[in-house]
C-alpha cells in the first residue's frame, strides 16, 4: 500500500543532510597532491641534512666565530660599512634623481649629458672605476694647481667612486618612477596653476614612490654587499677588517663566516625595513598587504 511504503521509507531518504548542503549540487572534494607533499617532505630532509653538516662540521670553527664576532676590530669594520652604504645610496639618489629629471626634460642637451653619464658609468665595472679613482694621482699630478697624489683617503676614493655608480642607476630608477606616474595626474596639477617643481615634490613623486621603493630596496641590499669590492684599495670595512685578522692567525674559514653572519643579520633588517615602506607606499592600492 502507498501509505505503508512512506511509512518504512528510511529519514535519511526524505530529510536533507544535517550539514544545511543541498544534496543535488555535487560536492567539490580537494584533489591529493601527494607529489607535492613527498618533494616537500624531502626539501625538509634535504635541509637537515644541510644544517646538521654545517653545525657539526668541526672545520666552521664556531667557536672561533663566537669569539671574533663582537670584537673591536669586526664591529669597527661594520660600523664603516654601514657608513659607507648609507652615504651612497643617499648621495647616489640625489644625484640620481637629478639625472632623471635632466633626461626627462626638453632640453636637448640636459637630455644627452643625462644619457650620456648614465651610458659611461653603467658601461664601466665598479672595480675599475674605483682603481681610477685611486690613480687620479697619476692620471690628473695636478688639478687647480693642487696636487692630487695623495690628496683623497681610501675612503674617500670608496665614497666617490661608489656614488658616481649609484647614481647611474638610480637615475633609470628615478626615471621609471616618474614615467609611471599617470599623464592626466600631470595635466591636473598643471591646470591647477602648480609650477614644474610642485608638480614633480607634490604629485609625481609620492605616486612615483610605488615604482621606485621596490627596486630601490633592492639597490639599498646590493650597495650594502657591494661596498665588500673597496677592500681591495685597503678601506677597512667588514671585509678588510677580517681579512687583516685571518691573515695573522690563519682562520679564514671562521672570520668569513663572522663577515657572512654580519651581511645576512643587517640584509635581513634592510629587507624588513623594505617591506614595511613599500606596504606604506602601497596603501590604497591592490598592491597593499
């Protein structure tokens, strides 16, 4: 009997599911990515393995390390590095940013010395650059009746040298910034009555600032790594500094490694510092996180 057979009909047949999903839309089930997790679990393997040789490994001399990581000499040579990277990539943006606004400019002849300064310092190795500044002696013996031999430090020469390479590239950096600033931006503030230096301090560069940022950090990283180059004109930054002390005790493997732990512990702050002003710059913006 129809009445009878509603009767014994289970609940489970009538009632929807407790879970509230409608039961006639099929349910979507995450596919097993068992390869991904076996090549991760054997990355993670692969890194121990690593580490435990790096820390068991008696040859690192991390007793060694422990000794010589605070000391006088060390500190003194971070403490130059550090002087150095920030002097450079202030003076070399500065100078940048002034090379980037001649290259954008409609004078022709701002337009070429622009060009033609970020081509010569571009083209030419940071190394050599500075091995020219060191010989300027014998380059220039004299310049406005001042004899040049011996009238520039090693650090000095280091400082000069690095700027005028920074710059060059700072320049390009400046420049992609500024171009990636919306045109309409500029026809606002031009109708709005703003001179050519209030529309490039008040409008082009806080929007250029989202452009800039990123590859600017990264300069700022590399500066910092790169300032390891002047130590082959005797300035004593982080490098030298180990150097002179592993070429009186014959440790070199430790006092690298004092020199390594140094360069990742300020890149990794420069790199958080990094973040941070980008997220600033990003507000409001799909990039903000």
């Amino acid at each position: 009997m129809p009445s009878d057979t509603l009767a014994t009909r289970p609940a489970s047949a009538t009632a929807p599911p407790d879970d509230g999903t409608d039961p006639t839309v099929p349910r979507i089930v995450p596919r097993r990515r068992t390869g991904q997790w076996a090549a991760a679990a054997a990355v993670l393997v692969l890194l121990a393995l690593a580490l435990r040789s790096v820390v068991r490994n008696d040859a690192f001399q991390w007793d060694v390390v422990a000794d010589y990581f605070l000391t006088t000499a060390v500190l003194r040579g971070l403490g130059l590095t550090l002087w150095l990277t920030a002097a450079v990539t202030a003076l070399g943006f500065a100078l940048g940013t002034l090379l980037a606004t001649m290259r954008l400019s409609a004078n022709p002849v701002l337009r070429g010395v622009s060009w033609g300064y970020v081509w010569l310092f571009r083209s030419m190795p940071v190394l050599v650059q500075l091995l020219f500044w060191f010989n300027i002696g014998a380059l220039y013996p004299t310049i406005l009746g001042i004899k040049t031999v011996h009238l520039l430090g090693p650090a000095t020469i280091a400082l000069i040298g690095l700027t005028l390479h920074e710059a060059a590239y700072a320049a390009e950096v400046v420049r992609g910034g500024i171009l990636s600033v919306d045109k309409g931006q500029l026809e606002a503030a031009q109708s709005l009555g703003l001179g050519g230096r209030q529309r490039l301090r008040r409008i082009v560069l806080p929007q250029a600032m989202r452009s800039i940022v990123p590859p600017a950090g990264n300069m700022l990283i590399g500066t910092l790594k790169g300032t390891s180059i002047v130590s082959v004109i005797a300035v004593q930054d982080l490098l030298y500094s180990v150097q002179l002390v592993y070429h009186r005790t014959y440790q070199v493997i430790p006092l690298l490694l004092v020199a390594t732990l140094w360069y990742i512990a300020v890149t990794s702050v420069l790199g958080i510092g990094q973040y941070y002003l980008e997220r600033h710059y990003a507000r409001g913006t799909a990039g903000a996180r």
